[in-house]
C-alpha cells in the first residue's frame, strides 16, 4: 500500500501524487494506445477511439462511484456528519471507491451511442473494446493495491499481504473486533490518524503506528489484476482469429463474469443478498450478482450472434 506515491513541490505548495490517480491516469494512457492500434489492425478508424475512451472513462467513473456508494451506502450516511460532509464524500474518488462493475454497465451503452452516432461497425467495435475493458481493469487494480482497498478475507498464504496502520483493512478489522488498537493511538476511542500532529510530532507514536499493522489477507487486487492482463491477451489472440463481429466482446463476458464471481469470494464486500443451499446461507455482493447476469449475457450474445451469421 502506498496512497501517496511522492510529493510535487512547486511554487510554495506541496502537491501529492496519488498511487490510485496515477494508475487511472496510466489506465487511460494505455487504454487509449491499445485500442488505436487494434483498431487498425481490424480496418476500422483509429480516431474514432480517442472519442470513445474519453466517453468511458467519463461515464465509466460516474457509474462506477454510484455503484461503489449504493454498495456502501451505510458509509456515506453517518450519523457523526453533517449532511454536507456525507454528500462531499460521496463524490471523493480521490482515494478510491470505484465499483468496476457500475462503470461498466454505464459506459457500454454510452460507447456504443457514440458508435452508431459515428455509424460505426458496432460489433466489430466492440470487439476491439473488449480487451481494452481488460488492461484498464488490470491497471486499475494495481491502484487498488496501492490505495489499500478491494482486499480480500484474512488468510496464512505466504504471499498474504499485511496492510499499514490506519489502512482501510485495519479499521475494518479494529471495527469487527479481529484487532485490538495500541491504547496509546486511541482518542476517545478513535484512532489517531497518521498526518495528525499529535502522532506526525511524536516519535513515539510514530513508531507504534508504524509497527501497527493489519492482519495477513489476499492481496485480491492483485489477484484481478493479473486476472485481467491474462484474459485481455487471451482476447486479443482470439481477435486475431477469424470469428463472428462480437464474439470476442461475448466471450469477454463469458470469461469476465465467473472469474470476477471466484475472486469476490476471497474478498470483503457487503452481501446484499443471501442465499440457503443445502442449509447452508451464502451471502452476495452486488459485483457477484452482476457477475452471473454478464457471465449469462455472454452466453446469449455467443449464440445470438451465431444464429444471425447463418441466416446472413
């Protein structure tokens, strides 16, 4: 974890730079080059791309913040703030807070109204959206890693992850009782923040919160991250194939979907749904709802469009 990367200092002011900004920013740089260049490869016209990025990135944080706020709505209706202050963290992103998922399902149709706006091949643009989706999933969650948050459930794996004090990880685990806070960082029965004077200024409690970590978990960020790359060069083979326009946006879903349904089960999310199976309740949590309904969309995307390749 590591939220400020370094500090830009210019003109008197001290400005951060956020593990999480520059990562979207990278994400955006990447997804921009790469799908200008499987749009040539595909004959399509590759300026028409800078247009659609721009138009994803845009709704895709929009969508991707009102889902993150309608899965954790109980945190941004606290009763220790104002109205006011729980309105101004809804639109925080700065530290994070960005369900995939709702970006997603927002930016798609959004995209493809800019396509047929430009009267675009739309099933072959989307095939060339496709892995692009992926590698920006994939650099985003690098960003996740070096904010602290999406991580997963407590394990004892040798590549288990032990996130700073005052981490999103370590207040949820002080909160749930998993970890005991040092007395001394507690104010009336708060944690102290790190950029406060009272521990910034004491040697003492610096190196106590220093030395104040997290309990092991999955580094589930990583997890997806790795997850993405490997299917976003997956379908950019299969793009090189001869296949039907689409088909590689559907197996995107196809792929997606139960990959993001396995990785939310190693990680700590809020069910919003729970389910008996044999006696047993399971709780879900928006993205693996989300994750089975994308997983059965690509399916009938797949055999819709092999129908209508016969009929043409």
């Amino acid at each position: 974890m590591l939220q400020v990367l370094f500090r830009i200092h210019l003109f008197g002011f001290v400005i951060p730079v956020y593990g999480y900004g520059l990562m979207l920013v990278v994400a955006f740089l990447a997804c921009l080059k790469t799908s200008q260049l499987l749009a040539i490869r595909v004959g399509m016209n590759p300026d028409h791309f800078i247009d659609a990025t721009l138009i994803a990135i845009a709704t895709g944080i929009i969508g991707a913040r009102l889902c993150h706020v309608l899965e954790n709505v109980h945190e941004y209706i606290r009763p220790d703030r104002t109205l006011a202050q729980n309105i101004l963290s809804m639109f925080n992103t700065r530290e994070g807070g960005l369900t995939f998922y709702g970006g997603f399902l927002l930016a798609t149709p959004c995209v493809i109204a800019y396509g047929l706006f430009r009267r675009a091949k739309i099933l072959l643009g989307m095939d060339v959206v496709a892995p692009v989706v992926m590698i920006g999933l994939g650099f985003g969650r690098i960003g996740c890693f070096l904010n602290g948050c999406c991580y997963g459930e407590q394990c004892t794996l040798p590549w288990a992850v032990r996130f700073p004090y005052y981490s999103n990880a370590y207040l949820d685990q002080t909160g749930s009782g998993k970890l005991t806070i040092p007395p001394d960082l507690l104010a009336r029965g708060n944690p102290l923040s790190p950029d406060l004077p009272s521990i910034a200024g004491n040697p003492r409690l610096a190196a106590l919160a220093a030395s104040s970590s997290a309990l092991p978990v999955h580094p589930t960020e990583l997890y997806s991250s790795f997850t993405a790359f490997l299917l976003a060069a997956l379908l950019i083979a299969y793009l090189a194939l001869p296949h039907i326009d689409g088909r590689v946006f559907a197996l995107m879903l196809m792929l997606e979907g139960p990959a993001r349904y396995i990785l939310e089960m190693l990680r700590v999310e809020p069910a919003v749904l729970t389910v008996r199976w044999h006696d047993q309740i399971y709780g879900l949590s928006i993205s693996m709802i989300l994750a089975v309904g994308i997983f059965v969309a690509g399916i009938v995307m797949w055999n819709l469009l092999g129908r209508r390749s016969q009929k043409v």
